[in-house]
C-alpha cells in the first residue's frame, strides 16, 4: 500500500476509521429514535460507502438528481428515494425506467410540478410514489405548511401518481449559532413535518413516510414522535461547517484534501496548490471563517482563487515550500463532486482509490 | 440538429456566434499591440476551443496543472506555458516526459519550488525552461519585485534549469471599482513585469518573455512597451462578473446555463434546478451581487444551494414551474469545471456536446 506522501497534490483523503465511526454513530442513533435511516447519498456520490451505509443498517438512499439515481440504480441498489421536486417529461420518462428496476420515490412541492410526473406514469399504467416536501423554515423549496393540505390533496388525485408520505429538511440550521439553537430548529423540523402529516391523515390521506433530513438537526428531528425516516448525508464525512456548528469533533472529519506549499511569497503569507477547483468556494457555516482548517496549524485557508488557496500565516505557524498540510474543507459534499476520485486511507496508508461514481450528474 | 428546449436541464451552453466574436476580438487587439497572445485554457478546458484560439493566432496555451498539460499535449497541442508555480519531484517527472513532445514552460517563483525541478531534469541531461513570477499587487503567488532579481540568479545558476522569462497577473482587477482602475492596474501589471525584465537583464540574465494576463486589464497591459505576450482566459466565454467590471456587455457572455424552475413556493420566490453543483458558489466581482443573471429577466439568482438556485423574483417578474431560463453564471471557468460536457448552439439549436476533457485534472 502506498504511504500518503507519495500521491500527488492535491489530494482527497477519506479515513476509514473515522468513517466507519461515522456510520456506526448515526446508524445507532437512528435505531434508537426508532427511525429508519436513508442517507443522502450526495455527500460521496460513492456506491461503496452507501453500501457501508446499508450494511450498518440503513434502508435505503436519498440523492437529488435523476442521473445519480441511474448510477447507484446500475451498482444495484434499489431503494432510492430522490428528495427533489422532480419537474418535466425527458426526467419522467426516465424515472419510469427506474421504477422498473427501484423501489423509487420521489419529491414534489406543486401540484403543476407533479402533473408532469402524472402525464408520463398514467399513460403508461404505472404510479409513481411522491413524497410531499414540506417547507419547516429554510425558505427554500416545499409548500408552506399551511398550504399542504391543499396542494397534497390535488396531487393525490393525480393518475398515475402515489402520494406516500412528507418530507422536509431544515436547511436553516447551517446558519444557527449555537447548539441550542441547532435542537430547537431540530425539533421543529421533526414537529412541522409530523403535524403536516396528521392533518393529511385526518383528511383521509394515507401518509406512511414522515421524513425529515440534515446532519445537524438529526439528532433532534428523528425523536420527534410520528416521525419514522431520517436522511443526514454530511455526518458520512464531516467538514469543517459541522466542527464549527458545533455538529461533531475536528476528529470525526473523515474528508482532508492533502496540498503541497508551493509558494511562500512573505512571511505572512503561504499558497497551497489546493484552490477553488479543489475545496469548492462555499463559505463556512454558520459563520465565514475562511476556507478551511489546517491540521496541526492554528493558520487557516484565508482566501482562494481556482488554484491558489492562500494561507494568512499567525504568530506561531509557520510553512516551507514543497510541505504537505492536511486541509479540512468547509463543505465535504461539494468536494466530492469536484473529484474523479478520492483516496481512502487508513493509518497513513492508501488502501484504494475510489472512483466518485456519482459526481457531476446534474440532470 | 437539437433545439435547445430538447435538452436535459441543467446545461451549460456556449454560443459559437459569442465564442467566435470573442476570440477574433482579442486575437485583433493582440496584433494591434505587436504581443503574442496565449490564451489561458482553464476557462474551457476543451482543445476544440483552444484550437479555434491557435487558428485565430494564438502562439500558444497557458495551463495550470501538469495534469490539464498532458491532456492537451495528448490532444495534439506543442506550445505550452505552466503558469504555475509547480513544485515536487512527482510533477517535475511529467514535465520530463511532457517535454519531450512539448515546447514546455513552467511558472516559478521561489528558489526552493524550482530546485525541485532541477534535481529531476538536471540529472536527465535536459533543461526545463522557467518563467519567474513577479507579484505586481495580486498578494498571491510571485516574487515581490525587490526580490524579483536576487531570486532570478539563484534560478538562473540551476543545472537543469533555463530562466527564460517573466510573468506576472493582475488578479486584483477583479475586486476594482471602474474602468478606470482597471486600466490602471493594467497599466501598472505590465509596467512592473517589464521593469523587473529590464533589471534582470541589467544583471545579464537573458530574459526573453515579458507575459501578462487576466481578461479585464489585457488590453491595457498589453500596450506597455517590453511586453511580449498576453494571457487571457476568461475572454474567451465571459460571464456576469466580467459584465459587471465592464469588461463585456451582456451580450458578449457566451456561455449560459439552462435551468428549469422547479418550484415556486411563494409569489417572491422560484427556484431553480441549478445550484452550486452547477453554477458553482463563487461570488459575484467586483461586488457581491447574487449568483448569477437571468437572461430577460430583472430578477437575479439571489442564493445558492448544492442544487438549488434560489430567485428572489423582484416586481414585474414571473415565473412558472417548468419554464426553462437563462442563467449567466458569475464565473465560467469554475462552471467549466463543474461539467463534464458543454453544449454548443447557434440559434436556438445545439450543433454539439463537446466533453471538457481537461475537467478536474487537479494535480
């Protein structure tokens, strides 16, 4: 097996200790909430860890796009659940391709959204289980809540389709400033969701799923009673977003991108061969705090351009061109899609190179 | 051929009528300006592009990775300009190897970076021809121009190593305020990159390149008197940034993204499938300023996740799941990278799929 120091940087490293600690963490928490487990596949894009995923204990996958769920659904998994509003006939006719061979569901926020599912699945005498997403607070997609009786109901009328359950995903704890705050956003998620579900019920609307999603919020939304699914993605991996959040340990990142110094142009300043291109340039939550740590160093990555990361040296640290430094990015789901491949290590060895099977399907 | 409503969302497309116009304009003002014109190839990454760059009187490519070299070395290409500092004996062993079939050279800026590359080419009885960076007021890479001419001899005394010129990047011009001070650092790019060329060769280096880059100050650097060559990268498509600092119009950006909106959940706010994954996070320059410009519309990408780019829709704006848009992202080459295929179109069809071969080649 090949030592670390001699892959050539930049370089994305996955440490199977602590990856594997990751996995059993989440997979016990969620048998203890009494939840079923659906990882967001998204953070790897990697059919080798969702099936550590699997074998831990999950049910099944989550991911995004119709095309990631054509990769995992060719390396043989067959419970995918596509937690976006999906919209348009070419990825409906691709989706009841899928459905041949998946267990597949999928997301929906609008009833005109939905109908473009409907017209490719009825036609051709199949259902198509949706999922209704639910907005808890992140502003982003999903229906209001007190919009979700209505718009449930008029998608549950649709041929061709199968309203199965509630989903949602409280984006807005990657912006909370404190733990407490992370919980109180957590439970809400899981009481939102859940509330939504009971007043689809009581309108004769069978719900089964009630799923609420995200690494920090977890913990909290999945002991929300009535909720029976959680689907964290970032815990797999960890970043320096989660350290900050207050989410997990600097240890539990099992992502670091080793960089080689090529320049220290004045002592204040080191340049990292590891840029935008490499660690993304998606800031740090929940704050800004430059755009990554540095294992070992008080430093941190200040600035980036595509290929340059430059290091704002502190009293203390101090760096040598051609020195290899262990990055921690600030968001460990956007490096892998930024990747062909990363390179999984154990104890200062490489024991593969996995391809990031997933990465870059946008459509 | 397809019309572009035929295509999978999201997509990037370039516009061949922009593209063209936008290499035949530069091409022109290079001439104009008596320099070589070089252009840098990360902005598309694909040798079709950079082919109808050389066809138009490009000299040669500017590159950043060993890697983006030998995939263009491979597609047939000869003249190539690292403008990196490259550092390591793992990468000074493929520039051996690119050079052997390649007019090759490399960016360097310290005496410890280029040692790395002559212990490998020294030994191998060949010499590597070095261009020393010079920081003209970008604080990333390159010698400050003080040091410019003591860290030129100690290179220059290399075994293995032929200095042969100096380089220099405004990056600056992207966080200037007016045209005006844009023209001023370009002024100033090339006044501090010939200098350092007319003290180095005071001292009896032989320096035969005086190059300087980036897309907003090249017309103005390249006129100052002792520069040879221009590296511009980002002419060749634009985006909205390039707009912003008046660098373009809007209808010189030849690549935009095809979204589809995916929901509209409240009157003020669409969302589109194309996020951070696609659109890539980087900010608007020289201001932040959303995340990218929708095409007929006031209304702006206003915030980005992994997949979702998030409208606020401003007043006189609307917007139904399921219409298509037009997205101009705030930065090309980082949305080159995110994909591994562009389409090309001219009037409203796509004439072809041309992979971005160079994509992701990090090390």
């Amino acid at each position: 097996m090949t030592p670390i120091e001699d892959l050539e940087t930049p370089a994305v490293l996955i440490d199977l200790d602590v990856l594997e600690a990751n996995i059993a963490r989440q997979a016990a928490r969620a048998k203890e909430a009494g939840v079923k487990l659906r990882p967001h596949a998204k953070t790897h894009k990697i059919p080798g860890v969702a099936r550590m995923q699997l074998s831990a204990g999950a049910a099944g996958i989550a991911l995004a796009k119709t095309g990631e769920a054509e990769i995992f659904a060719n390396a043989g998994f067959n419970d995918i659940f596509l937690a976006y509003p999906i919209v348009g006939a070419g990825k409906a006719r691709r989706l009841l391709a899928l459905s041949d061979r998946v267990r597949l569901s999928v997301g929906a926020d609008s009833i005109e959204g939905a109908r473009t599912l409907s017209e490719v699945f009825a036609p051709a005498g199949r259902r198509l289980s949706l999922m209704l997403k639910i907005d808890c607070g992140g502003s982003r997609v999903g229906v209001l809540p007190e919009h979700a009786l209505d718009v449930a109901r008029q998608i549950a009328r649709l041929p061709g389709i199968e309203l199965v359950g509630v989903f949602t995903h409280a984006g807005q704890a990657y912006h909370a400033g404190t733990p407490q705050s992370i919980a109180a956003i957590g439970r809400h998620e899981g009481d939102a969701v859940a509330s939504a579900a009971g007043r689809l019920r009581g309108a004769g609307l069978e719900i089964r799923e009630v799923s609420v999603g995200s690494t920090p919020t977890a913990p909290h939304a999945m002991r929300v009673p009535g909720v029976t699914e959680c689907r964290p993605g970032n815990y797999v991996y960890h970043d320096a977003s989660q350290v900050s959040l207050g989410t997990c340990a600097l240890e539990d990142c099992a992502m670091t991108v080793v960089a080689t110094v090529v320049s220290v142009p004045a002592p204040d300043r080191a340049v990292l061969d590891a840029g935008s291109k490499t660690l993304s340039s998606d800031p740090l939550r929940p704050r800004p705090g430059g755009h990554g740590f540095l294992l070992g160093k008080k430093s941190r990555v200040s600035r980036l351009s595509e290929e340059h990361g430059v290091v704002d040296v502190v009293a203390g640290d101090s760096f040598q061109v051609g020195e290899r430094v262990r990055v921690v990015p600030n968001h460990a789901c956007v490096v892998s899609n930024l990747h062909d491949r990363v390179f999984a290590i154990r104890g200062g060895r490489v024991e593969g190179a996995w391809p990031v099977a997933a990465r870059g399907r946008v459509t």
